[in-house]
C-alpha cells in the first residue's frame, strides 16, 4: 500500500512540474544562490614586457611572474552609500 502511494505522490508531482516548468528553473539556480556551489572565477594579474597589467584566466608563460586571483560573481564591485559619504 505504500509503495503504490509513493508511486502516485511521485506522478503528481510530476505532472505538477510538467504544468509549471518555471520553477524547474528555480530549481537548478537555488544552489548557487544557497552558497552550495561556489560561484568564483580564477584569473591570473602579470605584467607584460611594457609594464602594462593584464588579467586573463590562463597563466602567462614560465618566465612571468604572476598572481592568482579568485573573483567571487556575489561579490559587490560597488562602493557602498557610507564610504561614498565619508570621501566628501
């Protein structure tokens, strides 16, 4: 008897996700927004023969030095309303 109420709360939902196909979306987004999934990029910061900076994600050759950067996509890139306030 259980099983065949598994087997029929399984199909409702189911056809509840074929009638509503957006929330399958949301499904696949919630683990990054959660955290679960680290969402980062690693890049590389060098200085090129003319001393000008470059940021790519693939190290230069052997002989560059460079540094590893971990960018973090939920990261604000803006400065926030209070430290614009202090600057005046």
């Amino acid at each position: 008897m259980f099983k065949i109420l598994l087997i029929i709360c399984l199909i409702g939902a189911g056809y509840y996700l074929y009638q509503h196909p957006e929330l399958l979306s949301k499904a696949r987004d919630l683990p990054q927004q959660t955290g679960l999934i680290e969402n980062s990029t690693e890049v590389y910061k060098w200085q090129d023969a003319d001393g000008n900076w470059q940021i790519t994600d693939k190290p230069p050759a052997d002989d560059i030095s460079y540094k590893k950067l971990k960018y973090h996509h939920d990261a604000n890139v803006m400065p926030s309303i209070t430290e614009q306030k202090q600057k005046k």
